[in-house]
C-alpha cells in the first residue's frame, strides 16, 4: 500500500479530531475485461496504479490493484464490510466490483506533518526503505513494522514470504551455571544477524556480542549461540535478527533460569529475641524479578499470631512475615518458594527465645539499632537504605557485642559494577557502555563508604580497562577525564582509611587498579592529543608525535619536580616507517602507598617504601602497545645518604607473587645525575616506575664501622685465648658429670662463635652477589654457627634445670652429652638449612649488599625469633634456679662440689644470658623506622664484643680455671686449698638457708 498526504481541507479536519487514517490499499475483483485507465473509489480515493488488462468478452477475471483510500474520520473500517462497485469510468466501460480489501499499510499524520506508517499482520517494510528511516518509538513486534516519513511515504508495506528460518535451543528451561545453545537454521541467504536479549522488567533489548561467556559459532546453514554460566542475568527473551529475502527477520525464545539459593535473601538468617522487650517481629523472604512464577509462603502461619504480605521493591520481590507474638519456645521458621515443575526451595530461619538466667548483649545503638541478643549468637540487620548486604554484630559468650561486621555494598555503584562485568560477558556495545558507565562512576565516588564500596568500584575499572583493551577501543577526551577524576579521587585521603580493609578483602586491588588505569589511559585517541590533566593525586600528559621528531621529554610540576627523557636513538626504530607515535605519561602521587609492599629478589624488606610518587609511561604506534625504549628518570632531589646500597630504581611487575605483584629491578639500574646531587633511574622497557629506598637505612658512621672491626677482632682473640685457657686446664675443672656438661657447653659455644665471628669478619672482603655460590656460603655457615652458639647456651641451661628439679636422677655421661650435640648442631643446622631452601628461590635469602640474611621475607627472623625464644628459656632457667638455691630442701641436695659447679653455671648463663638478650633486642629496634643512632651503638658494640663477654664472664670467673692457672703459671707457690675456689659459692649457699655460721665454716 502507498500514502499520499491528504487535501489541505482534509489534512486540517485530521489533526483537529487526531484521526490520521490516510490511503489504504487492498485487493480488487473486478468482473469485465475492458479496464479504465484511471478509477475513483466511492470513498473518495484515487488509484495508484494504471490498471490494463486484456480478457476475452464477456469473462470474468481476477486482477490484484494497490489502490490509494483517504478517510476524514474513524468510520471507514465499516466500508469493508460490503462489496463496493466501482463508478463507470466511461459509458462503454463494464462495471467493476471490489469483492475483497486486505490492508497493508495504516499511516497516521501527527500535529508537526510526520506520517507514523505501521504494517498490518503479514505485511513489513522491505529492508531498503527500512534502512533509511526512524523506526516509530512504539514499535510492534515487527522488526521493521512502523516507520517515520517527513514526505510522502516511498511505497507501502509489502507482503511478507514464508519465514526462512527457525530458532531452536536446547530447552527452555535452564538450570545455574548450565550452558545455553540457540540454534538458527536459516534457508536463505541472509545477512547483518544480530543477537538481543531482553531481560525480565526491561524494554530495551540489549545487543549481545562475543565475551567471556558468549561465542558464536556459525556452519552451513546454521548460526549458534552459547552462553555459559547461565544465570538469573542471562534469562528472558532472546531475539536473532537478520536480513534475508529483502525483509527483516526477528525470530525469538524465551529462557528461563531458576532461582539458585545464594540470591534468595532472608532477613535475618537467625534472630535471637526477649519477649519481655519485644512482643513481636518480621522475618524477610525477598528473590529477584525472573520470568518464572514463583509463589511463596512462611511456616508455620499460625492464623492470628502470623501475617504474611508481598513487597515489590526494585528489582526484588519480598515475602514479610509479621509475628504480632513470640512463640513459647524457639522455632524454626520456613520461607518455601515453589515455581512449576521445580522442586521447591526451603530456607529456615532459627528464631531464639531469651528465657530468664541467659547471658545476654544489651540493647545498643552502634551503627544500626541492635536488640537484645542471646550470647553466643549473631545479631543481624539490614543494610541502610540504598545499600544491599547485612550487618552482622556477634554476641560473645560474656554478653559483651563485638565488633560489627558490614559487607553493605552501595546499590548504584554495585550496579555499575555488574554492568561492567556483563558488558565483559557480552551484554551490550562497549564503545556505548563503557563511556556512560565511566562517566556515571565518576559521580558515584563520593558515596563510597565501606571496603565493599571501594571493591566494587576498584572492579569496574579494572573490568571496563579489559573490555576496552580486548575492543581496541578509543577513548575521546571527556571520557577520560571521568578516568582521571575517579582516579583522583579513589586515592584521594578521604578513602585512605577503606585501603587497608579493602586489600584484606582482595590483596591485588592495588595492582590490578594500576594496571587498569595504565591501559585507559593509553587508549586516548590521537584526534584528542595533546591532552593534559592535572589534579592532586594524577598529572598526565599525552602527546601525538611526527616521525621526524628528535627525542621525548616530559616535566611533572611534584614535589619534589618529575622528569623523564626517552632518547631518539630509542625512538628511532619505532618511526622507521613514517608511523606516528602516541606518547602518555602518567604521574600518581599517592598509589604506592596502596600498593601491597611486596619486593622481588634483591629489593627492599618490610621496612622499604618507595619515594611517594609513580611514574606511568606508554607508547602507541601504529594502534600497538610498544614496552620496550629506554627511559631516563629523576625523582627529585633525593638524600645522597640514601644512594650506596640502599635506593633502587624499580618498576611494578602485574606478575610477580602469584599475580598480587610486586616491586622488581630487572632492566633498571641507578646512577649518579650528571651536574646534579640527584640519582638517575635508566630503565630499558616501559610501565610503571619509582624509587624504592629503605626506611631505616643507618647512614655511613666510620665510628660504627671502626667499632664493629675492633670488636669482631677483639672477639676472635679473646675466643682463641678462651681456648688456650681449656688447653690448660681442661683436666682440673671437669672434676665431676657437671662441670664436665658445662665446661663441654661452654666449649662448643666457644668454637662456634669463633667460627661465626671468623667468617663474618671475612665476609666483608667478598663481593656480594645473590648468585655467588660463595656468599651464599658465607650467609648459611654464619647463620649456623651463630645459631650454635646460642643452642649450647640452651644445652647448657637445660643440664643445669635437670640436675635442679631431679636432684637424685644420675645423668649418663655420653647420653647427655648426645643430647646436647643433638640440641647444639643438629637443630641450628635444620634451621638454617630450612631458611636457606625457603627464601632463596623466593630471592628473599640475602639482603642487598651483604653476605647476610635479609629481613624482608622472614630470612632475618629465622635466626632472632630462635634466638630470643633461647633467651626467654633461659630466663625461666635461671629463676627456677634461684628459687631453688634460696629455698632449698634439708632432705635432698646434691654434694657439695656438685652444687659448686651448678653455682658457676648459674653465674654464667645470669651474665651473659641479660647480654645476649639485650643485644638481639636492640637488633630488633634498630630496624624499626625513625630509630635513633644510639641503638646502633650499643648493638654493634654487645655484638661484636660477644666474644670478650664469654672469655670474661664463661671462663675467666671460674673459680677452678682461677686456681688452675694460678697453679700452672705460678708452681713456687702451693695452691690454696680447695677451700678457697669454692668460699663465694658457699657464702651464698650459707646466706641462703640463713644460717649465722661465718666463713670459717669454708670447705
């Protein structure tokens, strides 16, 4: 059927009544053979088309016309009802009667003269006129039934041929997590197929494309599309739109997804309740809209006590349950959704009655209102309005309320957050929708206010940078102002407090956001360039170069000033042929900070921090991303203190650590500014970097340095003197069992420390290396022989509990001894055997510039943490022991040489058990940040003098060595009697039991 805009008069009489029926076409029988030229209807139409038919005379023949109708009003349908005879159109002419009008074309004309033109069943506008108009806003089912003409309409709808085609899936019904195949069997050639799905309670269809669940595959003469993973977000109407025989096409399949129990809410999932304070309360059963009817009901409803209503809030629908009275006893409540041919799904609700005596957490009104609660059970309340989540607040066993525990999520940011992932999975035109939804997440910073809050949000951008880098995509100038303005304010302090908890949530937000706003940033597109931003957090600077320029060089107005070169000659094989070069640098200000403090082999400990600034620079050539061109960096002005040894230009590495990542050197080294006190950073590829420096870094001190070499010397000769001394008189003072363990423990420590001392002092003429087998050498044997040294201390305090709790148990010579060899080797060597296979593959083993254990990893802290454990032993050691010595038992007691000995343990380990232990402590406090330079004093001296401290206070105030060497230097002068080696010992052990005999009660 075609149109033909009406007379002025008749035009007029439409728009008063809104009647805007125009031409109509149909089909005319007509019954003679002599055809006029040219007819008018009784209605007043015209034909439009010249109508020449031969026949014989006198017969009857059937002819098909298009013919043109105009109605002034809504009466014409009546018309159709008879058969209408046409008028003469000469008098020659044989009369023509319309036995049959089937209409294809309806138009209706608005107030501003647009014709809305829809086709009737059966009819459609071919795909040519299709092409070039609007289609009406509320179009049929038709895909391309009603069109908008600002002219006379082109033509008429035409009659739609059988459909080539079917769409077939393989059920309708579709469970969680299933795999959905639509099958299209097309006959006819067929061209522009698209997919849409329209989701339950939407209008829109959206468009699906391939993603991480959507492929499409296509074979001859038929087209599938999988989804998998199917899910409540994947159910409704899917449409196949095609072009094929000149027409339109959309054929369709509804899908249906049951409900899975994670996304049925109930409110609360316990409640604990006093019927004293409140006499009733509501129990919430809530499902998201779905095409599936479910119905829904509460158990028990005990008729007037229980009142179950339907709530429709957005998107979800809530079945309350009102308990006007609380039950006598605890119940279980029931919520049971039943859709048709489902098995039902059941979700209880345990409801607690408070009886009297139970131990309860009050009332209280922190964050939401909280009601009395049973202890042992967790209270619960929805999020605040807007928020999707619940609160939870457990009741401890001492009716005391512990912390509250949100995972409340802002329900606008939460919904970009799924729109972002569905976009990934195949939902929509991403050069549409990550534009909007960026520009959308801009303005929804400001409402973040919980760690879920800034995941969600953290999640979208790191979504939308992987849709926009699958889609090779570019982003214009506004939408990536959004980028840069959500970024500055996602690091902005306000959020700095959400950081923490957030990377408890999911350790790699920090890198992941990174690694997202690096790949935005890059895809600006070259229409757009030059480009500059600048604000607090984020400075970036994107400029579009000619081959022909010379090098790249970009100023960051920071604190302290940024800047960074990248030469020509590192240029030049990017521009060899004539390609144009996009470079963005990125500077953030307050990243790093966020970033998880994780270092790669040779870089930093858990007390390094990076300079406070990260540098961000890509290149574009060509539409390809290019990672490798020398960069030059200056970070400011950096104390010069901190450059031997301890700042390190790094980069951040998406890959290291499982995916977290993390800070790594490889391919950047630092050197000294040319005519500047700063330090250059020279990397040979591009991504994101700082300067990694240590916290704690002790300035170079000569005094420290000439302390530590004094020391270690002064103890490696007092340590050989100390075994001179047992050359003497090693046969006088191993009298009995118990000198012997001591003397024995004593002398191991001695050897061991030596060893240690020994080596570390020749570690300082060795080139460190993390590859050099032989400072790895030097590392492990050190931490072993230190680790020795304090394991016999432990033997050592060990032999002396022994012989103090079970006096009369007789010890086996070789036994014990084989103990102690156990406990003084064999454990410090599985320890350090154990830190070496653990932390060197990690290239956590030795610190920077050292043949010494590192920190950063725990390396470190595989030797203190025995150390001070050793230490703290023999601290209870030692006061059992007095405890013991000040009340002591008339009936039990070792003999007298027996406990001299055991007093001269004591007298050992109370000295130089404090010393050791202060000295590793202070080890401790000099790697705390801001310590002042006094700990390092006195640790480098307790340390490096270990070995005079053993000489003096292990072996020389021994009474027998006294006396023993007295006897060997000085054989002209007898000995004293053994009276004398033994009166201080005795003294104390007589001033103990508060006896009043003097010293001449000696032995």
């Amino acid at each position: 059927m075609t149109t033909r805009k009406p007379s002025a008069h008749s035009a007029a009489t439409l728009r008063d009544k809104e009647v805007k029926h125009e031409h109509q076409s149909g089909w005319a029988r007509l019954g003679k053979t002599g055809l006029g030229k040219k007819e008018q209807g009784q209605a007043g139409g015209e034909s439009g088309q010249q109508l020449d038919q031969e026949s014989g005379a006198g017969e009857s023949v059937l002819v098909s016309v298009y013919v043109h109708l105009e109605f002034s009003d809504k009466t014409w349908r009546s018309m159709f009802s008879r058969d209408l005879t046409l008028p003469f159109a000469s008098a020659a002419s044989s009369p023509r009667t319309l036995i049959g009008l089937s209409l294809t074309t309806e138009c209706n004309v608005n107030h501003m003269g647009y014709s809305h033109c829809s086709c009737l069943s059966g009819y459609q506008w071919n795909a040519s006129v299709c092409s070039h108009y609007f289609l009406c806003q509320h179009q049929n089912h038709q895909p391309c039934g009603c069109l908008v003409f600002s002219h006379p309409v082109p033509g008429y709808c035409q009659l739609l041929p059988p459909v080539p085609g079917n769409l077939r899936l393989n059920s309708q019904l579709q469970m969680p997590g299933d795999t959905l195949n639509l099958t299209l069997h097309i006959s006819q050639a067929a061209t522009n197929l698209r997919w849409f799905l329209r989701r339950p309670g939407k209008t829109t269809p959206i468009l699906l494309q391939k993603g991480t669940q959507v492929s499409l595959t296509s074979s001859q003469g038929q087209v599938v599309l999988s989804i998998s993973h199917m899910s409540q977000y994947w159910a409704g109407e899917y449409m196949s739109c095609f072009e094929a025989q000149g027409f339109r096409w959309k054929l369709r399949q509804v899908v249906r997804v049951p409900l899975q129990e994670a996304e049925v809410a109930r409110v609360p999932e316990q409640l604990s309740i006093s019927c004293a304070t409140s006499s009733g309360f509501q129990l919430s059963c809530c499902i998201p809209k779905t095409h599936l009817a479910y119905t829904a009901a509460w158990s028990p409803n005990e008729g007037s006590q229980a009142s179950a209503s339907l709530l429709t809030t957005t998107g979800s629908q809530c079945l309350v349950l009102a308990i006007q009275h609380c039950p006598a006893a605890d119940t279980n409540y029931t919520c049971v959704l039943q859709s048709q041919d489902l098995p039902p799904l059941r979700f209880s609700v345990p409801v607690t009655i408070i009886q009297d005596g139970d131990t309860t957490c009050p009332e209280n009104f922190s964050v939401v209102a909280w009601n009395v609660t049973k202890a042992g059970h967790v209270a619960q309340a929805p999020c605040p309005m807007n928020k999707m989540g619940v609160v939870k607040r457990p009741c401890r066993s001492d009716g005391i309320w512990g912390p509250v525990q949100t995972d409340c999520t802002d329900l606008r940011i939460l919904t970009l957050c799924i729109k972002a992932k569905l976009l990934q999975a195949g939902q929509g035109r991403p050069s549409e929708e990550v534009p909007r939804i960026l520009k959308k997440l801009q303005r929804r910073v400001g409402v973040a206010s919980s760690p879920s809050d800034l995941v969600a949000l953290l999640s979208t951008v790191k979504v939308l940078s992987e849709v926009v880098a699958e889609a090779g995509m570019q982003l214009n100038r506004s939408v990536l102002e959004a980028l840069l303005t959500t970024t500055d304010n996602i690091l902005d302090v306000n959020l700095s407090s959400l950081w923490t908890q957030a990377q408890a949530q999911k350790p790699t937000v920090g890198s992941h956001f990174l690694l997202a706003v690096e790949t935005l940033v890059r895809s600006l597109s070259p229409k757009d360039q030059p480009f500059s931003f600048n604000s607090s957090n984020v400075l970036l600077q994107s400029q579009f170069f000619e081959p022909t320029f010379p090098e790249y060089r970009i100023t960051f107005s920071t604190q302290p000033p940024l800047w960074a070169e990248i030469p020509s000659y590192s240029l030049a094989p990017l521009v060899h042929n004539g390609t144009n070069i996009s470079i963005t640098s990125l500077a953030l200000q307050r990243l790093d900070h966020l970033l998880p403090s994780n270092y790669g082999q040779g870089l930093g400990d858990s007390f390094s921090a990076t300079a406070g600034l990260v540098l961000v620079i890509s290149i574009m050539a060509g539409g390809q991303a290019f990672t490798q061109a020398e960069v030059i960096m200056d970070f400011g002005d950096i104390d010069g203190s901190l450059t031997d040894g301890s700042l390190h230009c790094v980069f951040w590495d998406y890959n290291l650590f499982g995916g977290k990542g993390g800070w790594s050197g490889e391919g950047c080294r630092a050197d000294a500014a040319i005519a500047s006190p700063a330090t250059w950073c020279i990397c040979q590829h591009l991504t994101a970097f700082s300067i990694l420096m240590s916290r704690h870094t002790v300035p170079e001190n000569p005094v420290l340095e000439l302390l530590s070499q004094v020391g270690l010397g002064s103890s490696v000769l007092a340590l050989l003197v100390c075994l001179g001394v047992y050359r003497l008189v090693w046969r006088v003072v191993v009298r009995n069992k118990v000198a012997f363990f001591r003397h024995a423990a004593l002398f191991n420590m001695v050897i061991s420390l030596l060893a240690a001392d020994t080596i570390f002092l020749g570690a300082s003429f060795l080139s460190p290396g993390h590859l050099s087998p032989l400072c790895l050498a030097t590392a492990f044997l050190t931490h072993f022989f230190f680790l020795a040294t304090f394991f016999w201390m432990l033997a050592q305090a060990l032999v002396l509990a022994h012989q103090l709790l079970f006096v009369f148990h007789q010890l086996s010579k070789h036994r014990v001894l084989s103990l102690m060899v156990i406990v003084g080797y064999l454990c410090p060597l599985v320890f350090a055997g154990v830190t070496l296979g653990l932390y060197l593959p990690q290239g956590q083993y030795l610190r920077e510039g050292t043949c010494w254990l590192d920190g950063k990893g725990g390396a470190f802290y595989t030797f203190v943490g025995p150390v001070l454990a050793i230490v703290g032993v023999n601290g209870l050691v030692l006061a059992t022991a007095v405890l013991k010595l000040l009340r002591p038992s008339l009936s039990e007691g070792p003999p007298v040489e027996k406990r001299q000995a055991l007093l001269g343990v004591i007298k050992a380990l109370l000295i130089l058990t404090p010393i050791f232990g202060l000295t590793w402590g202070l080890g401790l406090a000099t790697l705390l940040e801001e310590v002042s330079i006094v700990p390092h004093y006195i640790f480098t001296a307790l340390n490096s003098f270990q070995g005079v401290f053993i000489l003096l206070f292990g072996c020389l105030t021994d009474k027998k060595v006294q006396e023993a060497l007295r006897k060997h230097f000085c054989s002209n002068q007898p000995p004293n009697s053994t009276i004398s080696l033994v009166t201080n010992e005795t003294y104390i052990m007589e001033q103990s039991k508060g006896r009043s005999e003097n010293a001449s009660h000696e032995e």
